[in-house]
C-alpha cells in the first residue's frame, strides 16, 4: 500500500514521533540499543532482516539524531544519543502494552525491574515501591522465561542485565 | 518494500504491540478515540486517509480488543476498550517525544495537562505538582496554539478537553 511515511498535515508530536521510528522495525532497533546493543552484525542476528533494510533504518535513525555512528578504528558502532535514550519510556510502555494484551495470556519473555529494589516497574515506568520513576540506566532487564533463539545477543541476555549496559 | 506486517521470530512485548498497532496511520486512530472521537466519519475528515485504509485499520483495532464497534440504531461508534484505554502511556510517550524532539524547535501543538491543578504531565505520565500518575480520565489537553486545519475534530478541540469525554 503505497502510503508514504510522513504524515505533513497532521500537526501533531505523534506524528513527528511516527515520522522519526515508525517505520517497521525501527522500534526494535531502539529497543536492541537500549539493551546495549552497539553493533550492526548483532542487531542483524538478533533482528534477521536483511541488511538492506538494517541499513536503511539505521542511517534515518542517525540523520534524525537517536543514533550516533563512531567513526574511530575497527567497527563502527551506533551508540544512543540523549534524544534516543529518551524513548526508553515509549519503549517500556509498549513492552508492558504488549505482554498485558498482547500475549493472548503466555507469559512475558522479559520484565523490567528497578535494579535498586528489585521491583518490576509499570507501564509509566514507575517504581510502586521507590515511588519513584527511574533513569533507563537503573533498570535492570530480567528474563522470566528461557528463549529458544540462539543469536548472540539473545545469549547474552539469558541472565539479567542493565540496560544500557554494553551488549559486545 | 514487502515486510509482512508480524514479527512472529521477536519474542518480546514491544513486537506484539507492534503487530496491533504498528502499522501506519493505527497509532493516530487510536489518539483520536483517547481524544473522545468515536465516528468513521471524524476520524476520515480529521486523517485525511482513504475510508479502505481507515476501515481496514478499524478492522483490526476491533479483532484485537482494542475498539469496540456499536451495534445499535444510528451510525455505529468505535469505542475504546479498557485495553485500548490502556495505551494511554504509550500515546503520552510518543506525544512528549515528538514534542521535544520531532518539532525542530517548533512550538508543540497542545500540552496535557492534569485536570485537578494545572500542571503539564511528563513523558512518563507523571504530575510533578501531585506526584502522582492521573489516570487518562484526568487529563485535559490543552492548545498551545492555533491549527491551521479546519475540520470538524479540529474545530471542535479549539479550547481545552478533557481526555476521553466524547467529541460528536
């Protein structure tokens, strides 16, 4: 359906979001850098698209400032900006969304916890016993089933893991 | 670009929300009903999409519980399900970060505000005046300067509304 992707006459912050990671995969490319996934072999692996489409949406997502590419030696890696650490609460939200309704009833493969409590946080981010609601940097990613994927970064997930923590 | 539109590999909450409303223009649907939208013909004149993309999308809200389409006398109405309500955070999140980030220092269009005192709620939902999250119901939305546009959704958000009370 060709439908475009901006969305110029509706003036509206959810539709510069929409424009900026709306794209299909984009949010699971986000949600892989806020793991601390740095690389681009790794977010293949972990993603399996072809490397057409990882490119492509890796260069919009660095021309739209959530993602910065190193350019030193060795490869290079795509490192979050401030604007792109900033969606950890769109991406908390629709974590918690979709394992509340979309899972038709199984059990989520991941939750998010405040690593200073323990405590799964909610869909806000906030933390019901710290009455807080903390930094993506002090929540701490916990598998709550085993996945049967066998990529690298899903193998490096299988304990727990702070998020934002380097992923290599 | 034939993707499909499911992530069946993505063993994760975020990949589920995308199935349901990942698609173009579904996210914008689902603002409009948290505004108080409940016709086909509102949410056509305030999208300017095609009425096929728009039933299609409507469609699959309803499949997937998030709307609820009336079946009385009269035109039918697209109602928000408790889990449709529940994207609330989601739809903050992208309306914040789009503000902030998507506008290119352009003025944000309208802010959410809490009903009760006044103050802008942040990116996580949060009230700081009442350190508290409001529940959707308690957010007034609030125009932060004038639209160009000139249907009859727009013309009816000229001034402040309150989340979720009906725009017929």
């Amino acid at each position: 359906m060709p439908l475009g992707k901006d969305y110029a006459e509706q003036d509206c912050g959810i539709a510069r979001t929409l424009e900026i990671v709306g794209e299909r995969w984009t949010m699971l490319i986000v949600r892989d850098c806020l793991y601390g996934v740095t690389r681009f072999s790794d977010l293949q692996a972990h993603l399996d698209i072809s490397k057409a489409v990882l490119a492509e949406r890796l260069e919009g997502l660095v021309m739209h400032g959530v993602l910065e590419k190193t350019t030193g030696p060795g490869h290079p890696e795509y490192l979050l900006t401030p604007a792109g650490r900033a969606l950890w609460p769109l991406i908390n939200a629709m974590a918690q969304w979709g394992n509340e309704h979309g899972h038709g009833g199984r059990r989520p493969n991941r939750s998010f916890r405040h690593a200073a409590c323990g405590t799964k946080i909610d869909i806000h981010g906030f933390c019901p016993t710290c009455r807080t609601v903390p930094p993506v940097s002090d929540i701490e990613s916990v598998p709550e089933r085993k996945s049967s994927r066998t990529d690298p970064v899903t193998e490096r997930l299988r304990g727990p893991h702070r998020m934002l923590d380097p992923l290599r």
